[in-house]
C-alpha cells in the first residue's frame, strides 16, 4: 500500500500496478480524496499529457522506420484517452542535441487531431547528442508553467503527466536535476528506456517509487514497445481524478510516497 506523505492526513489505498499515481490530487494541492480509477475505454480522463521523445541520431541507426514505431505507440496510447477541452490535452517535445516543441497542449480537442500532428511531426535532423535535461525543463516551462497566459493550454485544475522517452543516455550533465525540479513543481514522470537506455538515469528521473514496470519500463527494441502499451496507457489514465480539488493559491508541497504495511 501506499500513502501520501505529509503534514496532512494520511489515507492507505489499495495498491494496483501504478495505482499510486491516480493518488495524486489533480493539480497537486495538499488534499485527498476519493477517486474511482477509468476502464478501457478511458472516457472522462482529464490529464495534460506531454510525450518527450528521443529524436537523437541513435534512433533512427538501425531501422529509419523506428521514429514511425514511436509515432505508433504514442498514437496508440492517445486512442485510448478521451481528447477535448474537459478530457484529455496532448502535447509534444521532441529533443536530440537540443529541445523542441512539436505541438502543444491547447492546439487540438480531438483524437484525429492529435494523431495527424502525431503523425506528422518530422524526425529532427541531428548531428548528435541527447539532451534529455534541456527536454525536461522545456516541459516545465512551457507546457506545464502554471503562470501559463493560454499559450500553451496547461490548466490550473488538471494532472501534469510528461512521458519520456529515450533510447540511450542522456549527454547532459543535469538530466536528473532536471526531472526532480519538474516533479517538485508536480510534474508526474514515467520515463520509457528502449535499447540501449540506462536504466539507473530512467529510474532517476521517474516519480516514485521508482520501480521497474511502475513509473520505469525497458523495452528491448522498438518494435517491443507494444508490450508496455497497456500499463502506460492505463497509467495515463489513473493520472485523473473524479473529485476536483477545493481552490487554493499557495505554491503545493512536494509530494511524495512510501510504503506501509497492509
């Protein structure tokens, strides 16, 4: 079981793969409540989501189609949520040797929509270098700023889920204090290592508990990515609550997770 850790209140549930996450409050503020977890299909999930993808030469080394098989399974995770104003927003960053945005949050309200972006996203032309540090910290300060005028459509009441994934390790020096400034602004991070990854850094850079096959996962080639399709989507999904948080407009507390005894 796990328990939210802090000055307030703390309420065991009972844990399924990754459960932990649909613990968190929507938009991060120091309050539990109840909440009923989605089935397939994932109608009524309201998560802002951004897929922070490896766009590094080593990608693309041993099959050019492998940047297509990448597009596939983010198009496959996005299939399953329901896309729209009070549903779910999809956004992109795309890094190499350096970060960018390949769509953000408020561009599009249905799933058709999201997959034609998705699906027409070039592959960046680099020279080299994975700068998986400078991608985290584009995702926090765009796509997730909570001082956000509308540019980029992230909402004050909705989970911020960012779903890295890399095929090697990070040529960056400050990859995971990057990730850990993203989580304590309460960014959720699930990192996909595929490859060639490292599993420490992809475990580093992960949100608690930090466990293989719960907020980390290793795939051992592209074209595996279908195995951990189901987990990933449903962790999106669990991301969401059904009870909306009473307003606030303090700065919320780190959030954090341990382990009790059932």
């Amino acid at each position: 079981m796990f328990y939210y850790a802090s000055n307030i209140t703390q309420i065991p549930v009972s844990f399924s793969a990754l459960s932990f996450i649909s613990l968190l409050p929507r938009s991060r503020f120091a309050y539990f409540w109840p909440q009923t977890l989605c089935s397939l299909p994932f109608a009524g999930c309201s998560v802002d989501l951004v897929f922070v993808v490896d766009n590094s030469a080593s990608v693309s080394y041993d099959s050019p189609l492998n940047w297509g098989i990448m597009q596939n399974f983010m198009n496959q995770v996005v299939n399953r949520l329901t896309v729209g104003p009070n549903g779910a927003r999809v956004g992109m960053v795309q890094f190499a040797h350096r970060a960018v945005t390949g769509f953000v949050l408020r561009e599009f309200n249905n799933v058709r929509d999201v997959e034609t972006a998705i699906n027409s996203t070039q592959f960046l032309v680099s020279s080299g270098g994975t700068n998986t540090a400078q991608a985290l910290e584009l995702t926090l300060s765009e796509h997730f700023n909570r001082a956000d005028d509308g540019t980029f459509g992230n909402r004050d009441r909705a989970p911020n889920l960012a779903v890295v994934m890399t095929d090697g390790q990070s040529t960056s020096a400050n990859t995971v204090q990057a990730a850990t400034a993203a989580k304590q602004a309460g960014v959720i991070i699930l990192s996909i290592g595929i490859g060639g990854a490292v599993e420490t850094e992809l475990r580093d850079i992960s949100s608690p508990p930090q466990r293989r096959n719960e907020t980390y996962f290793l795939s051992t080639t592209f074209a595996a990515l279908s195995e951990i399709l189901d987990i990933v989507s449903t962790t999106a999904c669990e991301v969401a609550t059904t009870v909306a948080p009473p307003p606030v407009t303090t700065r919320p507390p780190v959030v954090q997770f341990g382990n009790i005894t059932q």
